[in-house]
C-alpha cells in the first residue's frame, strides 16, 4: 500500500513539476513555512497521501487535524516546513490531493449519517475516476463507507450482460465455485425478482437489487428469507441522500452508492507562505 501511495504521489509531482521547475531557476532557496487553510467545511482526508507527498518534496509536515476529523471554515489544517522553492513547488499538489479526498470524505459522510441509526452498510462502487481508484476509495472510506469491491478480480460479479451469455445461473455458479479463490465472493445483479431468486436457488452470496423500488426489495428480501437466508442484499441504483431513508425498512445488508464519488464537490483549501 505505501509503495502505491509513494508511486502515486511521485507521478503527481512529475506531472506538475515536468522538465522543471521555471521559478527555481531564478530564486535562490531558503528556509520557509507556510499555512494550509480551510475555506471550506467538512470532512478532512488525504493526510497519509500528504505525508507522502512531502517526504518526495523533501518537505516537514505538522497536522491541526486527522483524517476523519470535522473542519470548519477558517481551520487550520497543518503547517508546511522545508526551503521556500520545495514548498512552493509542492503546492498545488499537495492541495489537489487534500481537497479532492476531502470533497469525497464530505459527501460520503452525508449518506453515512443518515444511516448510522440502522445496520445498513454504505458501500461505495467501481464508479470512480482512471487510474484514481485507491485514493477515491481510501477517501470513502475516511468519510464512512465500507468498500466494494475494487476490480474484476476480488469479486465475482455477475450482471446484466454477463447474464446475458450463460444460460444456467445455477450450473455457473457451481462452476465458478471451482475456478475462483475460495475467499472470493460471488454476486448477481438482479434487475426482477424472477433474477433474484434464480440467484438464491443457485446460492450467490450476494444479490444486488439494481433499480428496484423499495416495495419490490422487500418482496426479494422475504424470497431471500424462504430460498438462502445466508445471502446477503444490496441495493442499488438512483439512492440519493433525499430518498436513502426509504431503505431503512426493507431488511437489506447494504446500499452501493457511487454519488459519494462522482458527485463529490472538491472543498476549498488555501496555502499561505508565513513570514520569516
């Protein structure tokens, strides 16, 4: 995971800093601090992506705040300790991680909150930016999600157009039984209740309910209860924080929301170089 992280976090310095850094060529480095502000309220993340960042840039780093912590307005989130042309360079980077995991953590939080009163699992989905993945899901995470699963290979998900190309539910999953990890979970996307307890009678370990309204969940839910009581429920598909309430009653494992990323609106961070 660190090595991923300090890969990462090389590549975004790269790409900011590129054949070199145009001001480093005039200024001479001294030693400098500089502020990094909130202008924004939120949920704070990115820290160990920062921590990282400023190892590469040569860089100190002393944090206000903790990721998962609430942030108001006007907080100060950490001071920046190294020469002025190494911090200056850091900058931008350092901030686009900060408040891009932020604006995730914030969203996420949101759909967390309103279901901290039920045992109903906020997970996040495969709905994420290329290349972006970890550090989308990590910031999720922070904000309160459980993670799905992060690729094709930790999760075998069968949906609407891979049931399209077999012809007995049953017969696959027994197959795949015997070609997948013995870890590795087996999930069908249901999109009627007729697919639903095709997925039962085959014993998935996880029916998704893709799209269904919440009287139908239900009606899956007590099918569950009759066929596989062992497999567990998510729902999935248009689940908003105006509407999430909605499934509180219907007995599911899970809500797979991919708003809490691709939704997520960035909070506003600022760096301020401090005097001597």
């Amino acid at each position: 995971m660190t090595q991923n992280i300090t890969n990462f976090v090389k590549s975004i310095l790269d790409e900011d800093i590129g054949r070199g850094d145009l001001f480093a060529r005039i200024q001479s480095p001294k030693s400098a601090k500089a502020i990094v502000g909130a202008k924004s309220a939120g949920v704070f993340a990115g820290q160990i992506y920062a921590i990282e960042l400023a190892k590469e840039a040569r860089l100190e780093l002393d944090f206000f705040v903790c990721d998962g912590d609430l942030i108001d307005r006007g907080a100060k989130l950490l001071e920046v300790r190294g020469d002025d042309i190494a911090i200056l360079q850091a900058e931008r980077s350092l901030l686009n991680l900060l408040q891009h995991a932020s604006g995730i953590a914030t969203q996420t939080r949101r759909y967390a909150d309103r279901l901290k009163d039920c045992p109903i699992a906020l997970l996040d989905t495969r709905k994420t930016r290329p290349l972006l993945r970890r550090f989308e899901k990590y910031a999720a995470r922070i904000g309160g999600a459980v993670n799905h699963r992060f690729g094709l290979d930790d999760c075998l998900m069968i949906k609407d157009t891979h049931l399209a190309t077999i012809g007995d539910l049953k017969a696959f999953i027994q197959k795949a039984r015997k070609n997948i990890p013995w870890t590795a979970t087996i999930e069908v996307e249901c999109e009627t209740i007729e697919t639903a307890q095709a997925a039962f009678e085959a014993k998935a370990d996880i029916a998704m309910c893709d799209n269904m309204d919440v009287e139908t969940i239900k009606t899956v839910v007590a099918l569950r209860d009759k066929l596989s009581p062992s497999t567990k429920i998510e729902a999935s598909g248009d689940i908003t924080l105006e509407n999430i309430d909605r499934y509180k009653t219907t007995r599911i494992d899970a809500v797979s929301v991919g708003a809490i990323v691709h939704r997520a609106v960035w909070l506003n961070f600022s760096m301020k170089m401090l005097n001597g």
